[in-house]
C-alpha cells in the first residue's frame, strides 16, 4: 500500500528533526545524551513509533522481543509455586521530587544506611530502590502502562531499583544482566486522602514548570504499599528509551487508592487539565507491546478446579511398565 501524502509530509518532518539534532549536537551546543534525552516525547515524530529510529543505542525499542508494557491476562497466567513473598526494608528516606517534559520522578536520597532494599519475590539478588516514577493521563480513563483484562488504570507508580550486588548504580546497571527489578501499582481514585502518598503530593504544585524541583522528606515505603503479598512478574524492559531489556516486572496485585484531589495534583505534568473533553488526551504512557510467548508467573493461586485444569499442584509419579522386570 502506497504511504499516503500526510504520512510523507510526517516522515520529512521526521528526518529533517533528525538532521537540525544531529547538526546541532555535532556544532558542539549540546552534549548528545543530554540532546536525546530532552528529545523524546509520547507523542508526534518524537513519540514511541520513532524511538528506535534515531539514537542508535535505542534500537531496542524498535526490535526487542521483550519490550514492556504488557495486557496482563489473568487467565494465562502460570501459578508458580515457587514465587516467595516480596521483602522490602522498612525505612523511611528523603528525595528529590522533580518535573521533566516526559515524567514526574522522585529520586531516593538515601543518608548513611537509610537504604530501601528490594529482596525475595521473584528476585536472585539484592536490589536498592533508587527513582519512583508516575505514568498518567490528563482523565480518568487512561493511564497506566500495564493493563489487566484490557483495562487502563488512572496512573501507574513505578518504583525502580538497581542490583546492588553486581552494579554500583543504576546507571550501571541500567544495561547489565538482571540489572533492574520495578514494582509497578496501579493508582485509583478512592474516597479519601491517602496519608502516606501526602508527602508526595503536598510537594506536587512546585513543579509546575519543567525542571523546577521540590523536597520530599519522610517517606515510608512499605506503609505506601497496599497490603498485600501477591504479584504478578514477568521479564521486560524499561518503558522509556533505551528500552533496555533488563527489568524483572513485579506487579502487585492490589492498587494504591488516593483521593480525587491527589491525582488532580498528579496532573501537574499537564497544567492541571483535567477532565476536560475539549482537551485532547496526554498521557506520558507508553503503548502495549507484544507479549512474544512470554512467561507471566504469578503466586496467586486460585485453587479453582475443573475438567480442564487447575493451578493446584497435584504430582504424581509412575513407573513406566516398560522398564518393570517380569
């Protein structure tokens, strides 16, 4: 099928954006990982489809097979009996809560042996939280990264760690083998305040401009976290370029409830519009991709029985009569 005319008109904006980058980097005006960084959007010809068209350290985007985000199915899920229990160092840390054009992120500021460490679960090593990152949208409807069922949540919560026994960072270990783990959970709308995201969210109208910044102090981890020991956990990638295929995903199985007033302050990444049907849609999510005969475990075990199957273990071992002596 022939491209159409809008769709040259797009790719030769694309490829002049392209050269007006490169040229500009060349010059000496701009380092380039600064450049790519400030680049990319979620949407346009700097948006998901272009990622891996560019910055050729992002060809992951473009050709991994294990890219995230995933549709979550619950009835393709595998019980894994052998999944334990999550351990997350209770601690309380400070960090720096700051605004770029893509995201909202809090940067862990750990002091002395204040350390958020990420063990168990599905997890070969230790890993120390590092960022907490949000994808939403400017409405209700829309999102969330991951979805269960097809279903979008209003936001998603990323908390990022790194392996701390291999790699000294998360830099480091961003590219390195079973470098990253990410908790994801989803947000939703509940009826009242949620008393431990407030010192999150009471900081969130100092960012209305892009690169201000604003001081989180205390910040409990395990009291944010719903209360809950079952998950969902895959093998995946960063959702945002590089694409990195490097990220073991676990996803809790119950979401974080805040208040109306708390997501609408959330929305400070799109100056507070929200809800509004005459204003298009943003969202800093990205797009699902494809599951590629992926594994997705879960310890959830349903004990549903029938004909057909059952996520209850039921072993049973036979001699084969072949090799029984008469």
């Amino acid at each position: 099928m022939m491209d159409t005319h809008q769709d040259r008109l797009t790719w030769q904006s694309f490829r002049w954006l392209v050269v007006i980058l490169i040229s500009y980097v060349t010059a000496g005006n701009i380092p380039a990982t600064e450049t790519w960084s400030r680049w990319w959007s979620y949407d346009g010809i700097s948006g998901p489809n272009y990622w891996g068209k560019t910055n050729p350290d992002w060809k992951l985007c473009k050709h991994g097979k294990q890219q995230s985000p995933i549709n979550i199915e619950p009835s393709r899920l595998l019980f894994d009996p052998n999944l334990k229990h999550l351990k997350l160092d209770s601690v309380t840390v400070n960090g720096i809560l700051s605004r770029t054009s893509q995201d909202i992120t809090l940067d862990i500021r750990p002091e002395g042996s204040n350390l958020i460490n990420i063990s168990l679960g599905p997890l070969s090593y230790t890993y120390t939280v590092a960022e907490i990152k949000f994808h939403l949208a400017n409405n209700d409807t829309a999102g969330s990264e991951h979805r269960v069922s097809g279903r979008s949540f209003p936001a998603e919560m990323h908390i990022i760690a790194y392996n701390s026994e291999l790699y000294k960072n998360l830099s480091e270990a961003t590219k390195g083998v079973k470098g990253l783990t990410i908790i994801a959970v989803f947000m939703e709308l509940g009826k009242e305040h949620n008393k431990y995201f407030y010192c999150i969210s009471q900081e969130l109208h100092r960012l209305q401009h892009r690169d201000n910044k604003a001081q989180v102090r205390d910040l409990s981890m395990d009291h944010l976290l719903p209360k809950t020991t079952e998950y969902v956990t895959y093998d995946g990638s960063l959702t945002q370029p590089g694409c990195y295929e490097t990220v073991t995903w676990i996803l809790l199985n119950k979401p974080l409830r805040i208040s109306k007033e708390q997501l609408s302050a959330l929305r400070v990444l799109y100056n507070g519009r929200d809800n509004d049907p005459a204003w298009l849609l943003e969202s800093n999510a990205r797009p699902l991709m494809p599951l590629n005969h992926r594994v997705v475990r879960t310890n959830i075990n349903s004990q549903k029985r029938s004909r057909l199957c059952t996520m209850e273990r039921d072993m049973f071992y036979q001699v084969n009569g072949r090799y029984l002596k008469t």
